[in-house]
C-alpha cells in the first residue's frame, strides 16, 4: 500500500488536532486510479470514502501501527467490492432494476441513525468528500447493486441439486454439529394476551384450568387443537424435538425442570402464556439423520448458490475486462 493512502486516512485521523492539521493532510494526498472496469476508472478516493467510516472506528482506541496493518486488508477488500458492485450496477442498468426513491430514504435514515447529530452526520459526510446529492446516488448504486445479487444468488440456490449422497456425507462428515447434550419432544398449548393485565388474568386462569383438566385425564393434544393459537395447534400442539436454548425464557429454563409426561406450570412471556407437555426426554446423543436433513438441505443449496454465483461473477469480470492497478 503507498503512502499516498495513509496520508489521505490522516485526514480523518489527524482532524481532532486542529484545522492546519486537517489542511496538512489534505494537501499530502494525491488520489490515482486503483482499477478499470469497462474501461471506466474507480480512484483511490473512491474506495478510502467506503473505509474511512470503519477505520473512524479503529482510531479511537488503536495505534498507528494497529491501524496500519489492518488499513491494507480493508482497503483491498473494499476494493474488490467496489468492483463488483459496478459490476453489478451495469447488470441492473441492464435488467431495468430501479429503487423507489423512498426505499432510498430510508436507507439514508437508518445511516443518520448512526450519528449522534445531524451536525456530526453532516460533517461525516463532508470528510468522506460526499455532498448529500452524491451520497443519495451512491446508495441508490448500491441498493441496485445488491438487488441483483440477492436475486442472483437466490435463482442459483433454487437451481441446486442436492443428492440424497449429499445429505448423507455432509451428515457424517460433521457429526459434531448434531451431537447434544439434552432434547426435548414437546407439545404446547399457547395463548396470545395483550398488555392489558385483566385480559392476562384470563388468559392465566383459563390455561390454569386446562392444565387441572390434563391432570385429571384430559389429553393434552386435544386441547391443544381446540384451542391453541400457536401454528403447531393443528398437530395436537407438537413442536418436536427441541433444545432448552431453542426457546425464549422462561419456556427453556422452565423445560430442564420437566421429566417426560410432566406439565410445565402456565409460563409467560412477550408473546403470551404457554403450557408445555414433555413427551419424551434425550439426556444426549446424536440427531438422527432424518432429523438432521431439514437443516442440511438448506446449508448445501447454499454452498452450491455460492459457488455458482462466483463463477458468474468471475464471467462478468471477464466480460468487464477488469484491470486492478495497485
């Protein structure tokens, strides 16, 4: 990395020091195209605008030195992204993508949201070289940018064809990802209630007394498909083999308590009252590979999509004729 870069990341660094140390730096730096794509330069300014904001960051707390090691790797990450997000803003030029200019807006707001004022956003944006007209079509590049390889990647992991061979090695090969310590096979019935604390009460008594019936002799799953609002109502309540970890509070810490064909007491949290049924306990072991599936399903389409999606990026690189000059 030349020189020319850390005396531009002065200009934000050496601000606090005074404005004739904010002049020093500005005039030390000499911008320079970094790469061409379709024969159309991306400058070097161009990039330490996207970086600068992260290494604000890095400043703060870290030494010169610190800073210096990790300035090269962000830029040339941010580099490479600058590129395919050109590459991108083509191709959705090309499909006729477009972005409302609310959609713009609010994207803008949730970056204001980040500064303390609109004093310190503004100034921000002054130091990162941008009027607020070029930092609106900057995010609007990059929101049509990022469409496309949402879409992209989204059409390649459809497109994946996982084998059941597939399945299965990625099963083997990673047993420890579906070892674990304690599961539960749960039912639940499950009530919403607003804020309001006397439709709580209710809520309460009316689980209560559907808890004496279950210990009277009333089946559980029953009562869970009559009057259940959780979207497991129809399955008798069941929601199948779970983990304490997998459920909010008090519902996980409420499950380490149950032995199998206990019932919980009535449990609250913010979205609404429960009662939960241990149908079976696991104190450990392994998920079965039928189990296990459902999530490696989704794991292997993405590691397709992925790969897929490289190698049509790599094609429109090609395409581009991209030439990076550092």
């Amino acid at each position: 990395m030349d020189k020319c870069v850390f005396r531009y990341l002065g200009l934000v660094l050496l601000t606090a020091a005074g404005p004739g140390t904010y002049v020093c730096a500005q005039q030390a730096f000499t911008d320079g195209i970094v790469a061409i794509v379709a024969g159309e330069p991306i400058l070097r300014s161009d990039i330490m605008q996207e970086i600068l904001p992260k290494m604000q960051e890095v400043s703060a707390s870290a030494t010169r030195e610190e800073i210096e090691s990790q300035l090269e790797p962000l830029f040339q990450e941010s580099l490479e992204q600058a590129i395919e997000h050109f590459i991108l803003y083509k191709e959705a030029k090309t499909l006729g993508v477009e972005i409302s200019d609310a959609d713009v807006e609010k994207h803008i707001a949730d970056v204001r949201k980040q500064y303390d004022s609109t004093e310190s956003y503004q100034k921000a944006l002054g130091t990162a070289g941008y009027t607020m007209s070029d930092f609106r079509e900057r995010m609007r590049r990059q929101m049509m940018a990022i469409t496309v390889s949402m879409s992209k990647r989204r059409q390649f992991e459809r497109e994946a064809v996982v084998t059941e061979s597939d399945l299965e090695e990625y099963y083997k090969d990673n047993q420890e990802q579906y070892q674990f310590s304690s599961q539960y096979r749960v039912r639940r019935i499950f009530l919403t209630a607003s804020g309001n604390e006397d439709e709580k009460k209710a809520v309460h008594d009316q689980l209560t007394a559907f808890r004496k019936q279950i210990m009277e002799g009333s089946d559980f799953a029953e009562l869970a498909r009559q009057h259940s609002q959780g979207p497991e109502a129809s399955e008798g309540g069941m929601m199948g083999w779970v983990k304490p970890g997998d459920l909010v509070e008090p519902l996980g810490s409420a499950l380490t308590r149950l032995k199998a064909g206990d019932v919980s007491d009535v449990l609250e949290t913010e979205f609404g009252l429960h009662l939960l049924r241990v149908e079976e306990y696991k104190s450990e072991g392994i998920m079965s590979f039928e189990e296990a599936r459902t999530e490696i399903e989704p794991i292997l389409r993405r590691q397709q999509g992925e790969k897929r999606y490289r190698q049509w990026m790599s094609t429109l690189r090609k395409r581009n004729n991209v030439k990076v000059l550092l």
